[in-house]
C-alpha cells in the first residue's frame, strides 16, 4: 500500500503566528568524475530551504504602498559530511515608499555610520489596465541591515543568534524537523485595504543521513 502524502492543512499545525505557507526542498552536490574508463560520482553535503509566508499583522494597511526587503549574506563552508553557515553581516537592504511599511520595518542604527545610505526616486507604472489604473512614485531608501517586527517572527538582522536573530528553530515551532535555520531574505509588502504580506526564505544543513 503507497504512502499517505496528502494531508489535510488545517492539520498542520504551527504555533507560530499568521502564516499562510511553507515549503521546503532540499539538494545534493554530485559530481561525476570519469578516469581510465571508469565512472564514479562524488557526494558532497545537502542543503535545505524552506520559504515561508504570513500575514505581517492583524489590521488592514491604509497608507501608500510600499515595500522593504533584506539580504543576508550567510558564508558557506564545507566540513565534508554538512554545510556550516558562517554570518556575513547584516545585509543589503530597503524600504520603499512614501509611508515605508509602517511600523513593520525600520534600518538599526549603526555607531558613526549614517544608516538609510542612500535615497532615490522609483516609479511603477503600468497602462496595461486601463489609463486610469493607479501608479506609484515615491522614495526608496537603501541601508544596511533591518529591523522586521511583526509575525511570525521579529528579526534584527544585526544579531546572528538569540532572541529576534537571524537564526531560528523552525522545529520548535512545528514547521518540519528542520532545527536550526539561516535567514537568507525576508521581504514584506504593504498594499492600501489588505493585510501586509511577509515572505522569508531560510537555510539549513540536511546533515548527513
């Protein structure tokens, strides 16, 4: 008899506030080596992602669009049987328009360094909709590092470890057997009369089986 491999969703069960999905995958280095006509493959660790998305808050957005977003640049090292992950910093990050996201994110202050860096002009427009379809321009700020606080999780990109860090157990919070996991990139956007929408992608050693 096969497997069950469908379940109903409202049984999966996490204790983690506002999320709407999650999916994981998984992939194996392989390489094939070929000497003296003979084939042989060599196998190298595996690496784990999962991607998350969750409603941000409760309450529905009513300023202008926007948008904010961060990179992390975790250092990837192989210790033969796992990947080790190792923290690059903060990140490269955004916030975008002209009332940000509210209260969901902000840049962390940084000793003696001016933190937004930069600030521009962006425009999104499209007539594919009809001439009188809304279009943004507003202000994007370019920084270093971010402040999320909101569901599932509040995060400070400035902390590797720890409480509101950039590493969290998802096992504990019923999502998988996963332990812990690296925060690669979290982006949340806010559009006027909905609920603002984060999305997280994390990182995780699958170890060797």
């Amino acid at each position: 008899m096969a497997e069950t491999c469908c379940y109903l969703v409202g049984n999966f069960y996490v204790t983690a506030p506002g999320i709407i999905s999650v999916t994981s995958q998984g992939s194996t280095e392989v390489t094939l080596i070929t000497a003296g006509g003979v084939s042989a493959t060599t196998v190298g660790p595996s690496t784990g992602t999962v991607s998350i998305s969750a409603y941000a808050g409760t309450a529905r957005y009513y300023g202008c669009p926007g948008r904010a977003g961060v990179s992390i640049p975790w250092l990837t090292k192989n210790d033969c049987s796992e990947n080790v992950y190792l923290f690059g910093g903060a990140g490269k990050s955004y916030i975008s328009g002209n009332d940000g996201v509210g209260s969901y994110a902000s840049f962390p202050s940084i000793p003696d360094v001016s933190n937004p860096v930069n600030s521009f002009n962006v425009i999104n427009a499209s007539a594919s909709s009809g001439p009188a379809s809304l279009y943004e321009d507003s202000i994007q700020q370019d920084g270093y590092g971010l402040i999320y606080e909101g569901n599932p999780w509040s995060i400070n990109t400035t902390k590797e470890t720890g409480a509101g860090s950039c590493t969290i157990n998802l096992t504990s919070y019923g999502i998988g057997g996963y332990g812990e996991c690296k925060l690669q990139n979290l982006q949340i956007q806010a559009v006027p009369g909905q609920v603002p929408v984060v999305n997280m992608s994390f990182i995780y050693s699958l170890g060797d089986d």
